[in-house]
C-alpha cells in the first residue's frame, strides 16, 4: 500500500523496504557479468526470489508466506476497461428541453434540474453529467460526424403530454409564419425520434422573424433548405442577418441616390448677397 497522507512513520517503513530490496538484489549481483538483457532479468528474478523466501529473522515466516496468506486474498482482477483519463468541461446550462450542449451535440439529464448549470465529465467514449458534484446522467459520446446531433431519453423529459401541446403549437406558429420556415420545422420534429428535444431549436428558429421579420425568415429558410436537408439554426441565423446587411446596404444606396446631400446655386448665392450687406 502507498503511504497515507501526511503520515511521514509510514515513508520511514517503504523507504526502509526500498533499501532492503536494493542490498538483495543491487548489492547481491555488483560483481556478476550478464552479456545480455535476458540473462540480466533472470539474474534479477532469482535475486529478488530468494529475498521473499528468506525467513524473518524475529518472526515465524517470510515475505512470500505473508504475501500469500495475508495479502493475496485481498487483490483484485484488473478491470476488464483500462483506466481512462477524463477531462472536464464546466457551466453548461440545462435548456427547457432538459438537455445540455456539449461539444456541437445534446445530452439529456432529469427535467428537475432545468434552468441549473452543470459539469461535463468526458473520456473518448462516455460523458458523465453532474451537479453540485454528484452524477446525474452518462451517455455514449456521439459520433464525430454528427454535427447538432441528440441524445434523448424519455425518463428524462417533463411532462410528455403539455408538451405535445407545445409541439403543436410550434407547428402552427411555424404554418402562420411562411411556407418555408413550417417546412423546416415540419423536417425538424418528423426526423426527431422523440418530439420534445427539438422544441428549444425550433423556437429559436421562429424568434428570427420577431428579430427580423417573417418575410425576411422566409428568404433565410429558403436559402438554408437550398444548402442543407436539415438546416439548424446558426446557418438560418446567418442567412438572415446577411440577407438584411444586403437589404439595408440596397435601401442605403437607393436613399442617397433620390436624396443627394448638395447645396446648389441657391446656397452660394445667399452667401454673395451677405457678403454685399
């Protein structure tokens, strides 16, 4: 066993262990030659042999017989999943949806805990989710190639029913708002295995028109639909505030163009007539 922390009468104990194995085996084969990696390991294995067999001098036994007899019984078989390093990511919020983002993907945790932030655990093949230090959630990490994809478990939502309510309420804000923005919704909720995860996407989604304007989300949804299959909502965002930058840079030019800031004759003419007085 290590010794314990802050226990400086147990280093004594391991260093002094340390020091007998060096005389048994260092000091033992000093003057031996060994022409080869080999012969040198078994030279050490039957140095350090005959050090465990040797009987204690002031007790019945020998360090093999306390090892086989006091010891061994306590060991464990290694793991069958080597140890893993884990990293640690902190502050993420729960959305309403009661899931978390975390590295371009969304990992559910228990609905009570919406609105809270919690820490992120991570190795190459699973993320731990915690809060105020204890372990609420785990997943499978998804696969690198799906950008914004989604974990969801249905023990994790709230309420399935209201919120079926709100998916629907969704869609038909979603109809009201233009043909191109329902069809993005509609693509969004039918290729989602459970409905509620999406609702948080599809309402950020829709707020684009208050921000902007409807037609203006129409054009953006438009563009996006034209690149993507299943666009999400930064390329929509970005779509719309570049085709608005375009907008007011048209109206700008258009402006300047009916409304020229020139003083004409009339302006120098005034001055002439002062100048006379």
């Amino acid at each position: 066993m290590p010794t314990g922390v802050k226990k400086p009468k147990q280093k004594a104990s391991v260093e002094g262990s340390v020091g007998k194995i060096a005389t048994a085996v260092i000091a033992k084969l000093r003057n031996d030659v060994f022409t080869s990696l080999a012969a040198l390991n078994a030279g050490i294995r039957k140095a350090v042999k005959e050090f465990n067999d040797k009987p204690f001098p002031k007790r019945p036994g020998s360090r093999r017989s306390i090892f086989e007899t006091e010891e061994k019984p306590y060991l464990r078989t290694l793991p069958l999943i080597p140890y893993e390093v884990c990293d640690w990511s902190y502050g993420h919020k729960v959305g309403s949806n009661s899931h978390i983002w975390w590295n371009k993907g969304q990992y559910p945790v228990p609905y009570k805990y919406i609105g809270c932030k919690a820490d992120v655990k991570f190795n190459s093949h699973l993320v731990f989710i915690y809060y105020n230090r204890a372990e609420i959630a785990r997943h499978p990490i998804l696969p690198r190639h799906m950008a914004n994809g989604i974990r969801t478990e249905q023990a994790h939502l709230p309420f399935p029913l209201r919120k079926n309510r709100s998916v629907d309420a969704l869609r038909d804000r979603a109809r009201e708002t233009g043909p191109k923005p329902f069809e993005v919704i509609r693509r969004m909720f039918d290729e989602a295995k459970v409905e509620e995860p999406p609702m948080q996407t599809a309402g950020a989604i829709l707020s684009i028109a208050d921000i902007y304007s409807p037609q203006l989300l129409e054009k953006a949804c438009d563009k996006a639909l034209r690149q993507y299959h299943m666009p999400y909502y930064k390329t929509i965002y970005s779509n719309a505030k570049s085709i608005n930058r375009a907008k007011e840079l048209t109206e700008f030019k258009e402006n300047n163009k009916k409304s020229g800031i020139v003083r004409g004759a009339d302006y120098y003419r005034k001055g002439e007539t002062t100048n006379e007085h």
